[in-house]
C-alpha cells in the first residue's frame, strides 16, 4: 500500500503511539537514502537512522552528521522543510533527507489509526 511512496515497513510500537517507518529516497543517487525515521504520538520525529547510504562520499553522506539529523528532531506535517538548511556541497542528499522526513511524517498523520491499530 505504501510502496510507491518508498516505503519499505513499518514498525509498530501500539501501546506508546510511536511507529519506525523504514523508506528508500532518492538523494543524488537514486534510492541513495534508505532510512528509519522514527515518529511520536505527537506525530514528530524523534529520530533517524541509516540502513545505507549511496550517495557521494565526503559530500552527500555528510547527511549522516548529528548536526545535520538534529535539525530534524520535532520535525512534523506542519514544519516548513525549506526551514532547514541543506548541508554544503550536498543539495540533492540534503533534498532527499527532508523529501523523506516529510513523506514519512505525511504518512503517520493520514493513516495514523491503521498504522497504530492494524
């Protein structure tokens, strides 16, 4: 049902709300981004992890940096993606990297109920 929006899974954790969802983006690879955001009740992220990383070395994986994943922390429906600052030298990772956030959280918050209770 979700695959065509490059999502992979989703991981349920019923009795907190929270759900991981794993998705594949395209960064300046394609599929270079594969990915488990994490989601709140709130519908927030609370955080990311790489399953893999293709996109170019010491350039695009700078994506990977705490200080970059930390600007998504709280990251929700409502949050202006373009509030976030690309990472130099990486602006189709950087693209990529809110793309996916921002599909990953648009879908807790459409399909919440089904994901929390199916």
């Amino acid at each position: 049902m979700y695959k065509r929006q490059g999502v992979n899974s989703i991981i349920t954790d019923k009795d907190n709300g929270r759900c991981v969802i794993e998705i594949t983006e395209d960064g300046y690879s394609k599929g270079g981004l594969h990915l488990l955001i994490g989601i709140n009740s709130e519908g927030t992220i609370e955080g990311i992890e790489f399953l893999s990383i293709g996109e170019t070395p010491g350039l695009g994986t700078k994506v990977q940096d705490d200080s970059f994943l930390s600007k998504f922390k709280g990251f929700g429906v409502d949050t202006d993606e373009n509030s976030i600052d690309n990472v130099t030298a990486a602006t189709y990772s950087s693209k990529g990297m809110k793309s996916a956030c921002k599909k990953a959280v648009k879908l807790f918050d459409e399909h919440k109920e089904e994901i929390l209770n199916g």
